[in-house]
C-alpha cells in the first residue's frame, strides 16, 4: 500500500502532497504530486513518523485510576504494584499486554521497550509479550531485566522472587535462550543499583554487548543517598565504574542527578528516557532534560506506568516539565520533541524518519479537532493529543483508524476485561 500526506514532516521540515512509495514495509520513494494517484491511501492533517514508546511496564496499566487514595510516596504505591505482580500468569499477562498494546497502537506508537521483570525464572512471560506485540500490530524489545536484590544488601522478598534469576550469570543464560524476530529483539536491563548488587553489575553490562541495555537511574533521592551510603558514588558513579554507560544504553528517569553524573552520562552518549506524566503521577520530580541533552545524552520518552498512554502528550509535558523547572519557554523547539518521541534508537530498531529506506511507521494528527484547529502546522505537536490521531500505519499496515484498532476492534472492552480478571 502507498501512502498519500497532506501535510508530512520530513527531515527537511514540513511537506505538502507527499507520495510515500512502500516496498516490503519499507519506505522505497518519497516525492511531492499534485495529483493523487489511483488506490493510494489519503492520510490527511500532519503526518509524522511512527512513536517509540521507550519505557513500559505493561501490567502496571492495571493500576490507572486506582493509586489516588489516601496520597502516599512512589514507595506505598510500589506495594500496590507488587500485590498486582503476584497475580499475574504468562496467559493473564497476554491478555492484558495485548489490550495496552492496542492502546498504545491507537496512540501512534510503532515500537515499544518492555522493561520485563515478572519472570519465574523462565521465558514464557516473554514470549506472552511477544504473542501481545503481534496481535496488537507493533514492534516489541524485551528488555529482560536483571532484579536481584530487595535493596542494597536486602534480600528478595516474597513478590520479587518472581523478578529474581538467583545469579547474574543465571539472568544472562536465560536471556540467551530467547530469540529476536521481526516482531521481538532481544535487549537487557539493570533494574536499578538497588536491585543488582556492586558485583553483579558488570556481568549485566556485558552479557550482550550488541543488544539495547536499559536501567532505572536515581528516580528517587532514597536511592541516591542508599547508594552513596553503602558504596561512596552515586549510582551513575556506579554504573561507570561497571562500564555500563555507552552509546548502546539508555538511562530511565534521570531525575535526581549531580552535574558530575550530567558529564558521565553525556560524555559515555548514554540516553535518558524521560517518563514525565509517571514521574509527575508518581511524584518523583522534573529531571534535567535540557543539560543531559546539551551534554551529549540522547532523549527518548516512555509511558512507564500508563497512568496516560499518550506519546504526544508525554513530548508537550517534558517541555513543561522544563518551563516549571526554570522558568522559561521553548526549552525543546518542536522538532526535538518529536525526534525523543520517534527515537527508535533508544530501544534497538530503525524508525523516527519518513525518507527512502525506513520503515513505514506514519501517525496522521488531525488539525481539525477542537484541540489542534487553528493551530500552526509545525506547532501542532503543543496542542494534540492522543485523541486527534486519525491514522496508524506501522510497517506499512494501516493499524488503527479512526480511534479503532483493525484487528482488536474495541480496545477499551480488551482493557476492562483484562483488569477485571487480575482485581476479582
């Protein structure tokens, strides 16, 4: 199928009555027409690539719209989190990560990093996930995650025995049985210098030196001063010394940050995916996204907890994120808001461009909706949201249309159903 744009956002900037030529899933020719050829489908308002969703855990969608009572911390809100881990199955997992799967594919998302701890010690989670990511249309890493440790120099309680391998060493034998395909690539995780002790940590940072590696870095300050407490760095410091900062690796959260782990992290061109409608729900705190970016560190943005699936809305509030931290507007322009929420990169694929040789991921924006009319063209990623996305097409299959996705159908009754049977 070839695609028609009434408005595209290339590498050059903003294009009209672009023709997008589709070979194979892949983008073969990209030309301007004034006339629109016979059984090419029309994608109208703003077209953009594919999003990348860097940073899911897909079960904590169970938890929207029931964490709000009584205040609390990030700390009484993982309790929470844990009572919903221990009911999962790899068959109740399917279920549910195929329906935020859907929703995500509603949003525009293409591609998706799922930092995976629920284990037991086998990989039939994984492939749960793997099977969710078909169906629902999109691209899946695995970030199979290390999970080791209740703390620094804590045992595993009764929950987390379901995230623990025992060993580093273990962790890495069954994470090399996995398989990557076109739907599913295989990358790693440290779930944070709380959960993987000091020694560990370099056999995590390179069991798959060609794979993605991801990590939780310093969302709380409790993890900082735990970390300086019993090691005397911080726990960019730490990953340092484990030769974990590099190109291939992608620092989730980044919140509570010294200019020192600013400097490691943008000198290794380590990434940060910043989550900020989990870190405002879960009060952690703004990060300092403009200095790592300044610094050298890439910026990609994840849903994390999917208190909101919302790419567009996730790349406005890091920008407002910034302006409540400092006090000043236009911290990202527009176009560097959407490279971090096309950074395809971030989690081991290709994507984030239309141009010759990529895949065909396309979001059509409305800009005809209450949200978006008026708004200028190259502006329109400030005033969108999720609910003005018309069209999905990810590896060239149109996926969703029209707020209904072509194969899940309703989405939100796959959702209610799913969270029904893990609260009964």
């Amino acid at each position: 199928m070839n695609f028609w744009c009434e408005r595209a956002w290339l590498l050059s900037g903003l294009a009209e009555r672009v023709l997008l030529r589709v070979e194979n899933g892949v983008i073969s020719n990209v030309s301007t027409v004034d006339t629109i050829p016979l059984g090419v489908r029309r994608l109208h308002g703003i077209v953009v690539p594919g999003f990348a969703n860097a940073h899911s855990h897909a079960f904590h969608r169970a938890l929207r719209g029931r964490t709000h009572d009584g205040g609390g911390t990030f700390w009484t809100w993982r309790e929470g989190m844990y009572a919903l881990a221990s009911k999962l199955t790899p068959q109740s997992y399917y279920r549910l990560a195929r329906a935020v799967y859907g929703e995500m594919a509603l949003a525009g998302v293409s591609a998706v990093g799922e930092f995976h701890y629920v284990h037991d010690r086998s990989n039939e989670f994984g492939y749960a996930l793997r099977e969710a990511a078909k169906d629902a249309g999109i691209r899946l890493t695995l970030l199979d995650t290390c999970y080791l440790a209740g703390g620094i120099d804590q045992p595993v309680n009764e929950v987390q025995r379901r995230f623990s391998d025992g060993t580093a060493e273990a962790w890495a034998t069954r994470v090399g049985e996995l398989k990557s395909d076109d739907v599913m690539r295989v990358g790693a995780a440290i779930h944070s210098v709380r959960a993987v002790p000091r020694a560990e940590l370099p056999v995590v940072a390179q069991a798959f030196p060609d794979a993605p590696l991801h990590v939780h870095l310093s969302e709380q300050p409790a993890e900082n001063e735990a970390c300086l407490a019993a090691y005397g760095v911080t726990p960019t410091g730490l990953l340092h010394e484990a030769g974990a900062l590099s190109p291939r690796t992608t620092a989730v959260h980044a919140t509570h940050l010294t200019p020192e782990d600013i400097a490691l992290l943008g000198g290794s061109g380590t990434g940060a995916c910043f989550c900020p409608t989990t870190e405002a729900d879960l009060a952690d705190g703004i990060g300092p996204a403009r200095e790592l970016a300044d610094a050298g560190s890439p910026l990609s943005l994840g849903s994390d907890q999917h208190a909101v699936i919302d790419p567009l809305l996730e790349s406005r509030a890091l920008e407002h994120h910034e302006r409540l931290r400092t006090g000043q507007r236009g911290r990202f322009s527009p176009s560097e808001l959407l490279g971090a929420a096309t950074r395809h990169s971030a989690i081991g694929w290709d994507g984030g461009r239309i141009e010759p040789g990529a895949p065909c991921d396309l979001v059509a924006i409305s800009c005809s909706t209450p949200r978006t009319a008026g708004s200028l063209p190259q502006q329109v990623l400030l005033s969108a949201t999720a609910s003005d996305v018309d069209t999905v097409v990810a590896g060239g299959r149109v996926v969703a249309s029209g707020g209904v996705h072509e194969t899940l159908g309703d989405v939100g009754r796959l959702l209610a159903d799913a969270i029904e049977e893990l609260w009964a």
